[in-house]
C-alpha cells in the first residue's frame, strides 16, 4: 500500500498510474490543489475522511470495484459539482457529502438501504438527486439546508 502525502502543487492525480488498494482515512485530508480523481479498479474502500477538504475537488469517479464510503468521505469538498456512486455501492456512512457546498446533482445506482444521518448536510445547491427503491430510512439531517431541492 502507498502513502500519499499533501503536495499543494498537484494539479491533476491519477490514482490508477500509483495502483492503489485503499484510500486511507484522511489520505488526502485538506490538499486544497487536487481537482480531479480517478480511482483504480483496485479499490474497493473509500475509508473515513480519505478526501475531505479538498476544496478543488470538481470530479471524482468511483470505479464499480467500491462497495463502501465510509464516514465524510466528501465532506467540505466546496467544488464538487456532481457525483455518481455506482451500483456496487451498498453503503455511504454518515455526513459523506456533509458541506459540499456546489454539489448539485447526485445519482446512487446502488441497492442502499439507509440515507445516513446528515449525508448531504449543508448542500446548498443540490437540486437533483437520484434515490433507489431500496431506500427504506433517511437519517437525521440527511437533507439539511439543502435549500434547492
């Protein structure tokens, strides 16, 4: 497994060139330079805080090999605009996308039974948002000042 360190002068990271297993929780905290990621088909973790605070963060691609996203993951990713989590997804912890602020537009694909507490807590302009049949309890501020939906 690789670590990654902070390097405020990445523009662009590739996870795949790196072959990376797992994201570890806060692998990436705060690198506020990072604007693009795409994940190997290796993964099959998002761990607790791997990407929050990524502030440029405008895409991610979660490959199909993921079936977890723990704990804000997302959470204070400002620039993330859109997001689909795919169908080998079962389960998104809590407050994932808390204060993704731009998030406008998110697809879950995935048989997921639970909209965890505060998961798109403080998503201002989430306008659109696709939920599967499975879903069948929405946490406590899930949908909290989400003001456009």
């Amino acid at each position: 497994m690789y670590r990654v360190s902070i390097c405020y002068i990445l523009i662009q990271f590739l996870f795949y060139l790196f072959n990376i297993s797992l994201l570890n929780a806060a692998g990436l905290n705060g690198n506020l330079d990072i604007i693009y990621f795409l994940l190997s088909q290796s993964n099959n973790n998002l761990n607790d805080s791997a990407v929050a605070k990524c502030k440029k963060v405008t895409q991610f691609t979660i490959p199909s090999s993921i079936h977890y996203i723990n704990n804000s993951v997302f959470m204070e990713c400002i620039s993330l605009k859109s997001i689909v989590i795919p169908k080998s997804v079962q389960k998104i912890g809590c407050n994932s996308f808390s204060k993704c602020y731009s998030l406008q537009k998110v697809d879950i694909l995935g048989h997921i039974d639970m909209l965890s507490n505060g998961l798109f807590n403080r998503c201002y302009l989430l306008s659109e948002i696709t939920i599967p049949p499975s879903v069948s309890s929405i946490g406590k501020k899930c949908f909290s000042k989400c003001y456009s939906l």
